[in-house]
C-alpha cells in the first residue's frame, strides 16, 4: 500500500472524532514524529529490507494470527523456494486484538478491527483450515483435526492462548480471543452487569455495559455509590495494560456523560503493585490517585454470583513466620481470605493459559507455554522449533508490539536452521531484547506509552518522559498502530 493511502486513512479515522484531534494536529505530528516516520515507512517498505535466501525447505506454522501470518510473510519476501504452510482454523484469526479496548470503550465499531485470515494470506503460502490436535516433535510431524498429518524440517507455533472464564466460578467459556465460538462465555459474559474486552463479541458487549451503567447513574438517587469493579487474574495475561485502560476509559465515558461522581471505580490486580517497570508503577499510582480510582492489591477473582451482584476474591498476603534455627532467620508464612465485594459492572480479566494441545504435548512444559532459549526463541529441546506470541515462555512477551520485535528473529533463526547454521543462530546480533511497549490508554484523547525490556527499565524510541500522559501517542495507538499492522506486520515488512 502507498504511504498517501495509508496517510488518508489515518485521517479519515481522525476526522470521525475533531473534538480528540484535529486533522491539522495529526498532519503536524506526522510530519515531525520520528516514530511515524518509522512507521509509515516500515508499512509502505520492499521486500528488500529482508535478506534473501535460496534454501529450500518445509516449514510449518502453527497458527495464523499476527505472530503466525506475519512470519509466513516475511519468511516468503526473505525465502521464495521455501514450502510454507500456515494450520489456522479462524476465518476471523487476523484481526486487530489491541483495538478491542476502544470497541469497548465505543470509540471503534467492531467492523473496524476485523480482518480475515484468507485476506491476509501471503503469496505462494500453503493455509490449512484446521486445528493442531497432535504434536510429535520427535518425527517432524503434527496431526490436523486428528486424521491430516502434516510434516515439517522446520516449525514455528504460534497458536496464541485461551481465555480460560471457567476458572472463574460462576463463569464459563474456554476460548480464543477472535474465536467464533462463543457461546459458552457468552452464557455468563457480556449481560447483566458482567462484561470482558478480552474477546470480539465481549468488547462489543462491554460498550453496552458501560451505556447501561451510564443509564443507571443517570436515574441513580442513593448516597452510596454504584460499584464498578476491574479485576487482573493470577496468569500470565496478553496486553498487561488493558485490564487498566477499559477502566480509564470508561472512567472517561461517566466524566462525559456527567455521572463520574455517582460511581465508584476500582481495582482489583491479583499482583502487589501497577506495573512491573517501577518508574510506570509510580506513574499510573498518580493517575489513579488524580481520577479518584481506588484499588486493592492481591485479590485474585475467583467466583462471580450474577443473581446476587457480588465478586469474590482470594485475597493472599505474606507475614513474618516462625524463627529458624538452622537459617538463623525468620520464616515467611503465606495468608489469604475470601473477600465479597457488591458490583453494579464488572470487567473481567480472565485467566489465561497455553491451548492444552500444546501443554499437554512434548512442546509444551509444566506451565503450558511453549519455552524456547529468550534470545534466539529457539525451543529448549527441539532445534528445528520455534516459537513466538503469546503462547512463548518469556517474560513480558505477550504484546503485539512484541511480536513485531520476535517474528524477524523468528525468520532469521528459522532460515539459519535450514541452511545448517546454528552458529549463527546462537551468535547472531538480531536477538530478541524482550522489547515490549504498551500504549496504555488514560482517557479519550490520551497515551502513556510504556515502552521496556527485560531490563525492567523504561526504553522510549524517542526523547520524551514516557511517563507522562500525551495527545500525541494517542494519535499513534488510534490511528497509526492499526496501519502499521495490516500493512507493514501482516505484509512482513514492519
């Protein structure tokens, strides 16, 4: 796509809402933005950015989502001879998961983030309309809905995770985010006051939740305020921001609609602090503290009462135990307690794990995730495996942002494989650094982009304090990560 296409898209997206953002704003953070430029230019690039290669080969990719189709991409502009092979079962798989948060916060209509899969299949690549049922990494080999096997010299998963909600009592439901069957999460979410972002149907759904909550402040006459709760399970989560930003933003919808001080907004993360990078901790500490949100450390949700309106949460702490003779120190004792708490709307975070296919295979580990070296994404035991997404053992990984940093490692190591070149796999200066970034979303017109590694220090792309609260990565969330995806990710270019 040209670079003056993707550009009058971008502002026909800003002319829908002028009183976010001017068109003459946008033009001037576009024009002066190194990060735009990177951008525009990665979606609008050749081919030629990638290095060319005559091996030959099979290689399979498990999965065709934005991890799974933008690496069959850039494995075919890098590697024409190669016989690639994308195994996905969702017609719906390519579409743009970050953009559920504004659908469900009713910036974005759901039409707005929908690709499908055979769309946004590349060129030259073989798609198997079906589901892994079987892996067998010891002869190369994976089954398709338990009858097609399918062989490989190479294989990369990229399956994604589940959205487990019947882990939550009184919840049901194990899907994918894009998966068309919803219908058992449907029975408990998306009504009566419980709603998810975390699925399609569920963001729209959560648009809804947030009207009827408006509604019911409206006509609301009590002294006590009406409870809307945000909850963050005790799993490795995709997109650790959103849990937060659907409370920003619905914090944003009561401020606008004039009924922000009839409800009481609050959070409920299982973990013991906002965010694993302390300098975005502090941040967002202030951000809440500025909208009057509360919240509550430690509390992991684990059953949900429709009939009676209440969510209940482990709450787990540690004390000081008994002293120890042998260690000459003091032992630590773990406590918890079931907390009750009344909700008027809840949003649901659930908890996530690897498909069982994978955890329960050669593949997967104790955890379920696939676990690869951190660095070259290569699988621990099996050297013609590779693995990325949000399914990949490594800390902080389960972004987009971070696919698109892990996918070119991915093809190089892949393409190394093939030639016989471990050497190169193991030495190559392409590692993957753990680079994460989440445009964390603090009301409507508003980003905090938190970029960082595994250093668990802050890494912005360009010099500005990224702590702070900026119109400008609000134009870069909402209309310029979405181009970049569909033209430059999912072309295997950005």
């Amino acid at each position: 796509m040209k670079k003056n296409e993707i550009l009058k898209e971008i502002l026909a997206e800003v002319d829908k809402h002028p009183e976010i953002m001017s068109r003459r704003d946008a033009m001037k953070y576009l024009t002066v933005s190194p990060m735009a430029a990177a951008i525009l230019a990665g979606a609008t690039a050749g081919a030629t950015e990638v290095q060319a290669s005559s091996v030959k080969g099979k290689v399979v990719i498990v999965g065709g989502g934005l991890a799974g189709m933008s690496t069959a991409a850039r494995l075919r502009n890098s590697a024409s001879d190669l016989e690639i092979t994308v195994i996905e079962p969702d017609p719906k798989s390519c579409s743009y998961q970050p953009g559920q948060t504004l659908v469900g916060a009713g910036i974005w209509e759901a039409d707005d983030i929908v690709y499908h899969r055979d769309d946004k299949l590349p060129s030259g690549v073989t798609l198997i309309k079906g589901s892994v049922t079987a892996f067998d990494p010891d002869n190369n080999s994976v089954t398709v809905d338990g009858k097609q096997e399918v062989k490989y010299d190479q294989m990369i998963i990229a399956t994604g995770l589940m959205l487990n909600f019947a882990a939550i009592d009184g919840l049901t439901g194990v899907i994918t985010s894009t998966s068309p069957d919803n219908a058992e999460a449907k029975k408990t979410v998306g009504h009566d006051g419980v709603y998810s972002i975390y699925f399609q149907d569920g963001s729209e759904d959560t648009w809804k939740g947030i009207q009827e909550l408006i509604a019911k402040a409206k006509t609301h006459t009590g002294p006590e305020k009406l409870q809307a709760i945000f909850t963050h399970p005790n799993t490795p989560i995709k997109c650790g921001g959103a849990p937060k930003k659907i409370m920003y933003l619905t914090h944003a919808q009561l401020e606008k609609a004039g009924v922000r001080e009839k409800v009481e907004l609050t959070f409920y993360p299982n973990g013991g602090k906002m965010f694993g990078v302390p300098e975005y901790h502090d941040a967002i500490v202030e951000q809440f503290k500025t909208r009057g949100f509360k919240w509550n450390y430690k509390h992991n949700l684990i059953k949900i009462d429709k009939e009676a309106k209440t969510a209940t949460f482990n709450h787990h702490w540690t004390e000081k135990g008994a002293w120890d003779e042998d260690l000459e120190e003091y032992g630590v004792e773990l406590k918890s307690k079931e907390v009750t708490a009344p909700f008027d709307f809840i949003h649901v975070t659930p908890p996530m794990k690897a498909p069982d296919v994978v955890a329960h295979s050669k593949v997967g580990s104790s955890k379920g995730w696939v676990p690869v070296k951190k660095e070259t994404l290569q699988h621990v035991k099996f050297k013609n495996v590779f693995c990325l997404g949000d399914v990949v053992a490594v800390p902080m990984g389960k972004t987009g942002g971070s696919a698109r940093k892990q996918y070119k490692v991915v093809v190089n190591n892949v393409i190394s494989a093939l030639e016989g070149d471990q050497k190169a796999i193991d030495d190559t200066n392409t590692k993957y650094a753990g680079y994460t970034v989440c445009p964390l979303v603090t009301g409507i017109g508003t980003v905090m982009l938190a970029e960082f590694n595994w250093t668990k220090k802050p890494t912005p792309m360009v010099p500005l304090d990224p702590t702070q609260e900026r119109w400008i990565w609000w134009l870069l969330k909402v209309y310029l990560l979405k181009p970049m995806t569909q033209y430059g990710m999912l072309a295997g270019r950005a």
